[in-house]
C-alpha cells in the first residue's frame, strides 16, 4: 500500500500500488471499526499512488499509469463507481488534495 485515507463515512481507504487486474493496482475500503473489506476498486485503477476525499465525498485517486496511462479517477461517494477519469494534460501524479 502506497496511500491510505479516511472518508466521510468512516471507511478506511487503502491504494494497492501493485495487484489487481493485470498489475496495475487497486483500491480497497474497509469497513469502519473493522478488517472486513467493504469493496475493491479495480476499474479505473493504474498503479494508485495518491487518495482523497473531497467533502462531497468523491474519492479521487491519482494513478502513476501502466503503460503510459497516468490519470486522475473520482468515484462517487460510497461507491466504486467513476464518476469521471482525467486524463489530459496529466503526467504521472504522485499526490491528489481538495480545497475548500
């Protein structure tokens, strides 16, 4: 694990650089107060290096890239689904933050 972030709902939110499909990483929560695993994220993921949580509560993880494919993917709040994926003008990411 390269990351780890705490959400507004409390999960523990961890950045796998290596496993997952291919190798090229994912994401896995956990529930709060516990070691059970809530999801694995996996789509959208290349080689995780950086979360956040915005206070909306999009998690937005900054992936390095595998074979050239560096990116920055939002999730929906409590979800594993993209919400979007940026990819130009990115060139491997290493740190993600929010703003007010």
């Amino acid at each position: 694990p390269l990351a780890l972030a705490f959400g507004p709902n409390g999960y523990l939110t961890v950045a796998n650089y290596f496993g997952g499909a291919r190798y090229r990483g994912s994401v896995t929560q956990y529930a709060p107060g516990s070691g059970n695993i809530a999801r694995t994220i996996t789509k959208g993921i290349s080689l995780p290096y950086s979360l956040a949580f915005g206070s909306n509560g999009y998690l937005s993880v900054a992936n390095l890239g595998y074979s050239n494919d560096p990116s920055v993917t939002q999730y929906a709040p409590g979800s594993g689904n993209i919400a979007r994926r940026i990819t130009k003008g990115i060139n491997y990411p290493d740190a993600v933050t929010f703003g007010p």
